[in-house]
C-alpha cells in the first residue's frame, strides 16, 4: 500500500485528473465541491478531464481494515492550476482489486472558503 500511496502521491504532482483515473477502481466515486458525484471510472474520467492541477496531499492520518483489504488516508491539500493555488481537505479510500492492486475506490476533495 505504502508503494502504491507514494507513486499515487508523485502523480499528483504532474497531474491530478490523470493521476486518479491511474489509479481509479471502475467503480469510483469522486466527489467535489459544486458537482453532483462520479460514479464509476467513465463518469470519472469525465469529470475530471480538465482536472490538470498540480496537487500535493499531505495525510494527517491513515489506516486499514481488518483483513487488510481496504485503506484510508485524509488530510489536507494544495493544488496550482493557472497560477491560482487552492487549498482544503480530502479523504480518499483504497481498495485491494480482484487482482491484487490497490485501487481508488472514493477520492474527495473538498476546497477551504477564501480567506476574506
């Protein structure tokens, strides 16, 4: 899991939209703030087509479940796109796959009110 967080991690950096279709489960959901959920890797996609931020995630927790075939991790987020930076919170939660990759199985954002 550590392996897969960590490139994960490096893609994101590059580009958020292709980093979590990378790594998305066929049944993900993403959610974000001001958009009805994707549901499932097509309407993913979709939503995230113009997703080309360079985001950084810094976790402020982790865990996983017993058997070990779901994970989670949440903390805060940082993304550039057009000069413009954004800020806030995310959650995202990791599946084992029939074939024994981690997948995404939920990845949500939600931005942080401007500061006034």
């Amino acid at each position: 899991m550590e392996k897969t967080e960590r490139n994960f991690a490096e893609s994101l950096n590059d580009d958020e939209g292709d980093a979590i279709i990378d790594h998305a489960s066929d049944d993900i959901r993403v959610y974000r703030r001001g958009q009805l959920p994707a549901v499932g890797s097509t309407a993913a996609k979709k939503m995230l087509a113009e997703e080309d931020a360079k985001t950084t995630r810094t976790p402020l927790g982790v865990g996983n479940s017993t058997p070990i075939d779901l994970a989670y991790e949440y903390g805060e987020y940082t993304s550039e796109r057009d000069n413009t930076a954004q800020r806030g919170i995310y959650v995202c939660i990791w599946r084992i796959d029939s074939d024994g990759q981690w997948r995404l199985a939920l990845d949500l954002q939600k931005s942080a009110p401007e500061k006034p």
